[in-house]
C-alpha cells in the first residue's frame, strides 16, 4: 500500500496506539491518524481490520527513524503526536514502580521523538496516578512502617526497625516532578491536569492525566466538561449505553461457581461490602486484611450512574465488571460500549486479547474532547506549574480515597490546565 499525505489534511501521528480509542476520538473532531505506532500484535491486527488506509508501524518505538520516515513520506510538518506510553508501572492496579521499570522509560522514548519530530502540538496521557508516584521505587517491605501509600510519608517519614527513612526521589510525586522538568527542556509551552472522561460524555468514570504541549504559542487550557453537575448535560450512565445488550451481549467471560454464588448476593450498584459480614473474609480471601477499600472486589454495576473504570480483567474478582441485572462479567460489546467504541469496531485476537485493549483504551469522548480542545485554543487562567500540580494531586486523592467525586465547576478546569 502507498501510503502519502493529502495536503489539506494534518499530519497526526499516533504512538502506543492500542484499540485505536484515543483516535478514534480525535478523528470524530478532524484529527484522523496519519500513522500508527504500535508494538503489540493484535492491537495492529485491529487498527489493520478497521482503519486499512492508516498505516500501521509495528515496531519499538526505539527503532522508529523519523528523519528516514519523513522524507519517504514527503511530511513537511506535523500537527500533533499523541501517545500513551504504557502505564502499568505507574498504575495503582501496578506494582508502581514507576520510572525505575523498564515500561516507564518508554514514556521517555515518547519524550525523545517528540523532541525529533517537534510537532505543532502534542498531547501525552497516562493513568492519573503518574501523579502521585516515585522516581524511584522501594518495596513496601523495606519501607519504614511497611506503608502502601506514600502520602503516609509526607508527614511521617523517619527511619522504623531498621528501614531507613525515603529518600526524596523515592517519594510521592517525584515521577511527575522530575518529568515536568525533562518536558519543560523541549521547550514546549504545556498545560496538564487530570480529567474525568465522565465530564465529557462518557459513560464510565475513569481518571487519566492529559498533558498539552504548544510549539509555536501559548497551549490550550484542558477541554472544558460538558456533562455533570456544572454542565449542559447529564452524566450518561450504564443504562444509556448498554442496557439493549442486556439480553444479546455477545462473547463474554464467566466467573467460576464459587465467586458467582457471592455475586448473587451482591446487588446493583454494591461490592464486597454487600455481602454478609461472615462471608467477606471468605470471599476475598488474602485480601480482606491489606489495605485500601478494594471498591472492585466484587463490584455489580449501577444501571443509572456512569460504570467504574473499564479493565481488561472483568471477570476477576478483584476487578469485577459484573453486569447490573445478571451474574456474569460485560461482555466484550458491553465494554467496548462504555468506552465509546462503535459497535462495528472489530477487535482482533481471543477473547481476552480484545477485553485488554479495551481495557487499556482512552473512551474514545476523552479523545475527542482533547481535540476540541487543541482546535478551539482557549486560554487557560494560569501555566504556573505548582498550581496545576497541587489541583491535579488534589483531585486524584479524592477519589483514590472512595469519596465520591466532588463536581467542580467549569472554570475549575481554567485553572488546572
């Protein structure tokens, strides 16, 4: 296939595409891939089945040669580079590691081509908990107190039974800090903050930081909400989306018999906390006595609110996606409804091949929020960095600690971006 440039059009550039949800946002705005730069197999596979005119570049990111591309490509100038380097290492889902595993240096080949390329504008997203995490990771076994949080050590970090105290690069934040400063020295202006895909018509609640950069200008605020408390529009919820395929899911994945005998005590909306007192420690087991409030251990959806998160595990109990009105996980349509899918979206690979890069996608709303934002330019109330990092920080603790998700006003997000 030849692939070349239509010169009305802009060059957009995608890297750790996966299932596509990220531009498929940007494509319902004008923002349609030029390119794809993925690694794994079968997410190639999908971007082939749906989108054949995209190229597809299958490679490490480390091996792409830009200066050898563009010229074979005839690309005087990109528009924007967008790319999600994979997060698990800073995921509370993770171990968070965060830059000292190997998967957090991708996010600094993502930096390194951006830098190469010098595109327009680019945006890099990743979990909302890249906020909180160390540059440095150190067991929680070796840590004095044998805290799992490290907010525990903001205040309290002195040396306990004979772990010594963290070190600065080993604390809280020092990640998100420390890459800052590397993004400011490619001489972007950029905004970021951590949004809410829910507050862009999203059927689902899911955190993600979303980062701006600005070659040519000052770069645009975050897009504003359009759905909430302080929008034009409601929250869309599990019933707007899924609530035809409850009797017609398509494929889906089962729970063994003992965990499906503890869902059936869990009503809509509920989790293990449903379930009678005597059987919690049973049901999960190991579990019941670590820590956090392990809000997906046993978690049954609510028709009229907008789901949790989507995973790429919805039939395990501790990330359980079970159905609102039926004892089974979502089905892979269902999921790939909440995050914004079209229902002609072909995702290739076993079955839990396609629940992962669902699970791992941006709800393709969040994506064409982003580049409405981008288009449109608003100007954001502030670019001081400590401010949009304090509101970032603030905002992913609430809900890290199960509180419901206090709404903010519209121009709350003025200020954050």
């Amino acid at each position: 296939m030849t692939h070349s440039r239509t010169p009305e059009r802009p060059v957009v550039l995608s890297f750790f595409s996966g299932g596509m949800g990220l531009d498929l946002g940007l494509e319902r705005v004008g923002l349609g891939a030029f390119a794809c730069l993925e690694i794994d197999r079968w997410c190639c596979e999908t971007i082939r089945q749906n989108r054949p005119n995209i190229e597809v570049l299958e490679q490490d990111i480390s091996r792409f040669d830009w200066p050898g591309y563009r010229a074979s490509r005839g690309i005087d100038d990109v528009f924007l580079l967008v790319g999600g380097p994979p997060c698990q290492s800073f995921s509370t889902g993770g171990n968070r590691a965060g830059l000292s595993d190997p998967r957090g240096n991708l996010l600094y080949e993502f930096l390194s081509k951006i830098n190469v390329i010098r595109p327009k504008y680019f945006v890099l997203e990743n979990v909302a908990s890249i906020t909180t995490s160390a540059l440095r990771h150190r067991p929680i076994k070796d840590r004095p107190g044998q805290h799992w949080s490290l907010k525990r050590y903001d205040t309290a970090n002195v040396g306990i039974d004979g772990n010594a105290p963290l070190s600065e690069d080993e604390m809280g934040g020092s990640a998100i800090r420390q890459i800052l400063c590397d993004v400011e020295k490619l001489g972007y202006s950029f905004t970021f903050g951590i949004v809410d895909s829910a507050d862009y018509g999203a059927p689902q609640k899911r955190f993600r930081f979303v980062l701006i950069g600005s070659r040519d200008g000052p770069a645009p605020a975050l897009p504003t909400p359009t759905n909430g408390p302080y929008a034009e529009l409601p929250y869309a919820t599990v019933r707007d989306a899924i609530a035809d395929l409850e009797d017609e899911p398509g494929a889906h994945s089962s729970y063994t018999g003992d965990v499906a005998r503890f869902f059936d005590l869990v009503p809509e909306g509920g989790n293990w906390r449903s379930l009678p007192k005597e059987l919690q420690p049973v049901a999960l087991g190991n579990s019941f006595a670590a820590g956090g409030g392990k809000t997906g251990f046993f978690r049954r959806l609510a028709w009229d609110a907008p789901s949790p998160t989507i995973t790429g595990k919805a039939n395990r109990k501790g990330t359980s996606m079970c159905h609102p009105s039926r004892t089974r996980p979502l089905s892979v349509r269902e999921c790939a409804r909440l995050q914004g899918f079209p229902d002609d979206w072909v995702f290739s690979g076993a079955m839990n091949k396609q629940y992962l890069q669902i699970g791992n996608a941006v709800p393709v709303a969040l994506g064409a929020a982003i580049g409405r934002a981008i288009l449109e330019q608003r100007k954001p109330i502030t670019y001081d960095r400590e401010i949009m990092l304090e509101a970032a920080v603030k905002r992913l603790r609430a809900a890290a600690a199960n509180k419901k998700s206090t709404p903010q006003p519209r121009n709350f997000f003025d200020m954050v971006a």
